[in-house]
C-alpha cells in the first residue's frame, strides 16, 4: 500500500510536482490531507514508555521546501504558518532519507497505521488545464454532427406529415383476412422476444454520446466533475492496516510448521509409575462371646423364629438360600477352592483380611508436593518457604537465621483459600526419599539453574521431560541477569524486587495461579 513517506520521497527524488489545493496533498493519483500523520517517528517519542508521536504531511513537505534557511529561521517561518517544525535531532537524517542519501531510517515504524489514501479518478494534472481551442474543436465536430442529426429527423417528420391521406387504401381491400391475421400473429411473436429500443438508440444511433455532449454544456455537471475523488478501488478494499503480516500469518505457518515436525518425531513411551494398591476396608467381625453378656445371645433363636441364623454375623456376597441354613454352610463354603465360590465372595477369610500389613490399607494422600533447591545461595530455602509461599512475603535466608529460625527437614503449608479455607502443601527440598506414589503427587519445583539439581531425579535427570511433567518456577532478584539455562528451559522466571517489599503479594499471586492453571490440567485428583 502506498504511504505518504514513500511517495514524497519518491517524488522528491525524480523532481515531480507536488499539488497542494484545498487542504490536500495529491501525488498524481493518491491524495492525502496535509494534517496526516506519516510513520516517521519524532525524536524521544516511543521510548520509555513514552506515546508515540509523528511527523505529518505537510511538516514534511515545508522542509523540503524551505531546506536552505537556517534551522532557526525555519522554525520562526513554521511557527508563524501554523505548521509544526521538524526537530534539530531529526534534521539531519530526515533530509538524508528524503534526498534519496539513505534507503532506510531508524525512526522510520514500519508497524504504525497508515490512513488509506483517496485515489483520484482522474489524473490531477489533467484537471482544468484542457485548452480553449481543444474545446471549439470539440464543440465544432460533435455539437455539428449533433445538430445535424436533429435537423435531419425534423425533416423526415413534415414529410410523414405531409403525406397523402386519399391514397390510402383500406387493408382489407388489399389482404385476405387470413393474411392479415398470420401478420398480427407473427408481430406479437416478434413483440415477446424483442427489447424495446429507446428513440435515440434506434433513430440517431448516438446512445450515451448524446448525453455526455450535451452535459458539456452544463457548467455545475463540469464543476462536479473536477472535483470527483475515487474513495475505494479494488486494491485498497483488500488492504488493512489493522493486520500485520508477520505477526499474524507467519504465526500460522510457524505452527503448522511445529505440528508437522512433532508428527514426524518418533513418540516416546511415557513412563509409568507403580499403581498406587487398592485400599481394602476392613470387613465387619461378629462380636466375640462375652459371658456377661448371656441374654443377647439366648435372644438369638426367639428373633429368628426358629431359623438358624447368626445375627451378629455378615452376609454380603450369600444367596438367601445360605444365609437360612446357617453357619455350617458357611464353614463349608469357605473351605471350597477359590474356582467354586459364588460370585462376589471375598477369596480370604475375614481373620486373614485383618492380618494383611498396615500398608495396603493406608489411605492414599492427595496433599500436593512442592520442590525447592537445598542449596544455601537459592532465594528460597527450608527456612524462608513458610513466609514466602504461605504469607506472600519475601525474607531472606540470612535474616531467618538471625532471627533464629530452624531448618526444618519438610513443611506443611496452609495456602489460604476464599471462605476461609485452607489447603496443605508438602513442601522438601531432598526429592531421593520420595516413592514412585510420592511422585505423582509432586506439582511444582523451584530451579536454580545448573543441570545437577536434578541428578538422581526420574526421567534420567533430563530437565526437558522433568518440565514437560511438573510445573518449574525460577525466583530471582529482578536487577540480576537471567541464567542461560533458565532461559532455554520451560520455567516461570518470578522476579523479585530487593527493596520493593509491597511487590511480593503480586509475584507470589503469580506463582499460585500458574500453579492453579497446571493442577486443573495435569493434576485434578489432588488437592488444590
């Protein structure tokens, strides 16, 4: 798309001339207001935070105009105009560019929007310079011929008019009636399939030619069109200056790009971890024989009618049919091999079910697990975890031991919740005594940096697949280079500031949000 820089610079180059007519600037067939804002950026503007400002149109052009006055008289001369001045800093390499010195400008933003320019329909050098004499020449032929034309119809009407009305003889006198039908028949044919031709078309055979010659003579029709401006063509209705190429079409193909070549790797086996064992509730025992307790049990046969039936005893898994002949069926059937036994009979007595270790019928834990370094030199350690990641408040390692803080071998946090919930988070820094169940519970791990921090992890210690399965962090001081290796990796880099102790709530937030994100995707049967 063409953009007012380009064309000044363009047209400067190769001496061309530029017009300026009512509050527009017109490079041949595109024009612009003077007050548009080109994408050459003024000196200090865009940096630090600062707005962007540029340079307009007609700023431009007054410099190219007035290049040989001095700075200080230019800017006087400017002012008094009404027009804004170019900027000493920006003198030097503007008129550099603009000369055709340099291809290219720093300043120049290639990402600014550009207003769409209004293209003339016709060329502007054309527009009333046509000579006096090409219009009496015009005037002389085609008004002529005009003229002519529409005394020649004038004379074929008084001849029709003057035609003899006794010679006229009846139709039918001359024609059958069956002629004259088949001749009216044959006209509404020909009427059904013919498009009715204006007098002009069919009489003179000007067409349009009439009426863009007798509009010559209209001098609002000329008025109008000298100043007709074309707004849209079929180029510019297809270009856009809220879209940026690179970013947003070469952002598809880079992805499409990725995906090809992530179907192309061969896919790794993902490791499995040991199932955690089934947790085996412990069945319900009948009550021992008590001697005390003789009345509850000379009831028996009283509330059972007579049947034998062990009330203090379990029945789940038996027919009705067992469970009325009694205990002695039921001996006999735990006797059985395990292949005989009806269906959902438990393969072990409820004596050896009580034996079996503490372990299998531990309740699992769903306590997420959090990772820090042990090192001395990382940010956050056994002694500060508590405050940092509990009370949103950064304290150092040092400043802990003073106070006389211990180290602790792990720590239960109690992450805050809305409703005044709590939520406990397991906190080490040794991962080796974790078991393969411990592991699936580990969510988040604090990186310092070197690849030994991870010897002896699962995955063979590779930090790629250990980030691709837990959510990695990096807290440091934010006036600190980053490290190469946190750069490379897929880390969360939170940056705290060593003064600035109102910052620590928002960095912390940070961390407890991503972490949020991840659990919801990768880890929703814990808690969180």
């Amino acid at each position: 798309m063409a953009d007012p820089l380009s064309l000044l610079r363009q047209y400067n180059i190769n001496k061309k001339e530029i017009i300026e007519r009512e509050g527009q600037i017109i490079f041949g067939e595109f024009s612009w207001p003077k007050n548009v804002k080109t994408n050459y950026l003024k000196y200090g503007s865009g940096k630090k935070g600062q707005a962007k400002e540029y340079y307009t149109l007609a700023c431009l052009l007054y410099i190219l105009k007035n290049v040989g006055l001095q700075h200080s008289v230019y800017v006087r001369q400017a002012a008094a105009e009404d027009i804004p001045a170019v900027n000493r800093p920006d003198r030097k390499e503007l008129l550099a560019y603009l000369n055709g010195e340099t291809t290219t400008c720093a300043s120049i933003d290639k990402s600014a929007p550009l207003e769409i320019p209004i293209q003339i329909k016709r060329p502007a050098e054309s527009i009333g310079l046509e000579s006096s004499a090409k219009k009496a020449r015009y005037e002389d032929t085609q008004v002529q011929k005009l003229r002519e034309q529409l005394a020649a119809r004038l004379d074929v009407n008084k001849k029709e008019a003057s035609v003899n009305i006794d010679n006229i003889k009846s139709l039918s006198e001359t024609m059958s009636v069956e002629k004259i039908a088949a001749i009216k028949a044959k006209r509404l044919a020909n009427k059904k399939v013919t498009i009715k031709r204006t007098d002009n078309d069919d009489t003179m055979g000007v067409g349009p030619d009439l009426r863009a010659i007798l509009a010559l003579d209209d001098d609002s029709t000329k008025d109008i069109i000298s100043r007709e401006r074309q707004w849209r063509t079929r180029t510019t209705m297809l270009q856009s200056t809220g879209k940026v190429f690179a970013k947003n079409i070469l952002a598809i193909l880079q992805g499409i790009q990725a995906r090809e070549e992530g179907r192309a790797r061969p896919q790794q086996q993902p490791i499995k971890l040991p199932e955690p064992p089934r947790v085996m509730r412990p069945q319900i025992q009948p009550a021992q024989y008590n001697r005390y307790d003789q009345e509850r049990f000379n009831r028996q046969k009283e509330e059972t009618e007579g049947f034998i039936i062990e009330t203090m005893g379990t029945y789940h898994g038996m027919s009705l049919k067992l469970v009325t002949e009694g205990s002695g069926q039921q001996k006999k059937i735990q006797n059985m091999p395990a292949s005989n036994l009806p269906p959902g009979r438990p393969n072990i007595p409820t004596a050896q079910a009580r034996m079996l270790p503490q372990s299998q019928n531990k309740r699992v834990s769903r306590t997420p697990i959090i990772i820090i370094p042990a090192a001395t030199t990382s940010l956050i350690t056994m002694y500060n975890a508590r405050d940092i990641l509990q009370d949103c408040r950064f304290v150092t390692t040092d400043q802990k031991k003073q106070e006389g803080s211990t180290r602790a071998n792990e720590i239960l946090l109690q992450r805050p919740k809305p409703g005044n919930v709590t939520v406990p988070y397991r906190v080490i820094d040794n991962p080796s005594k974790l078991t393969s169940q411990d592991w699936s519970r580990v969510v988040a791990v604090f990186v310092m940096g070197p690849k030994w921090q991870f010897k002896g992890w699962p995955w063979d210690g590779n930090p790629v697949e250990i980030f691709s399965k837990i959510a990695a962090f990096h807290l440091r001081f934010d006036d600190l280079k980053l490290d190469a290796n946190v750069a490379c990796w897929s880390v969360t880099v939170l940056n705290i500031s060593r003064t600035k102790r109102h910052l620590d709530k928002a960095c912390i937030m940070s961390f407890w949000e991503k972490l949020d994100n991840y659990m919801i995707k990768y880890k929703p049967d814990l808690r969180f």
